[in-house]
C-alpha cells in the first residue's frame, strides 16, 4: 500500500524498469546525504505527511492485515468475503497496482514463508500447500530450484536473510 499511498503511484509501472525522480524529489538535496540519521528523519517526517493528507481505504488495510497474517494461505474467495470486496474489484485494484493477480502475490508468499522450513531441512509443505507436489512446484516456478536444491545450498543469500532471526 505504500506505493500508493506514499509515493502516488502504481508499482505496475515500474516493473523491469526504472524512473528517474525529479532532483528535488520531496525537497531532497545532495547535502541531505551526508548525514543518514537526518536522512532517515527528513524521509519519516515526509512519510508521514504524505499519509496524513489523506484517509486509508479501510477495505484495503483489512485486505493487508489478512493476506499478511495468513501468510498468503487464503483463497482470493475467502480474502473477498472476509473484506466485503468483490473477488473482480480486488483482482483489477492487484493487477493495476502491482502488475500481478492476487493469487499470485499470495504464492509469493506462501513461498517466503516456507524459508524457515527448507532452512531446517524440511521438505515437505508444513502450511499453505496442498500437497508435496504442490510445494515443490511452487518453489520451483519462484526460485528456480527444487527445495532439496535450496536447502543444500547454505550461501544462497535470499534464504540467508529471509531467516534471521526476529530481534
């Protein structure tokens, strides 16, 4: 929701490109990056008057707060009737924003939350797969590996940092 509601803009347009930001992007300028911690805080505080301007949709930040603590594992059926939000509505509000449907930002993470298990050697779905063959063609299709394949290989990095742990 941040890239709409921050930034002003659809993500869908950005994919496998780039955009230049004007020189005085939120009033930024080169001296802004001598100094991180006044970074960080010049950037909080137009964070946060960005979101102040305006009122959250209720529907999406529901949406948010069920596909993030479902960890994806819900149907986009089951996302709509829980968040009163047609299934088509939530398709079009995913594929405009984010260039994908909702069930497929939902594989993706149900695919990052199976890090943790493939890290410890498990590799059989624990949570949000049908079956094992479900799992490993998910993991597959997103990674280009087959778990076994991903968990013997302790140097790959998005494992690494996906499963360190909380502080």
């Amino acid at each position: 929701m941040a890239t709409e509601y921050i930034l002003h803009e659809s993500i869908s347009e950005l994919l496998n490109s780039a955009k230049i930001l004007p020189a005085d992007f939120w009033n930024f300028n080169i001296e802004d990056f001598n100094d991180f911690k006044k970074f960080c805080e010049k950037v909080s505080f137009q964070i946060k008057k960005e979101l102040s301007t305006q009122k959250t949709d209720e529907r999406k930040l529901k949406l948010f707060n069920l596909i993030y603590s479902s960890k994806g594992s819900l149907t986009v059926k089951e996302f709509s009737e829980k968040v009163i939000w047609s299934e088509r509505q939530i398709n079009r509000y995913f594929n405009r924003q984010f260039g994908i449907s909702l069930k497929s930002y939902c594989g993706i993470l149900r695919f990052r939350a199976s890090f943790q298990h493939i890290k410890e050697g498990k590799l059989f779905p624990e949570e949000n797969f049908s079956d094992q063959s479900h799992f490993i063609r998910e993991i597959k299709k997103l990674s280009g590996f087959l778990p076994k394949e991903l968990s013997q290989n302790k140097n790959d990095r998005f494992i690494q940092f996906s499963v360190l742990p909380k502080k």
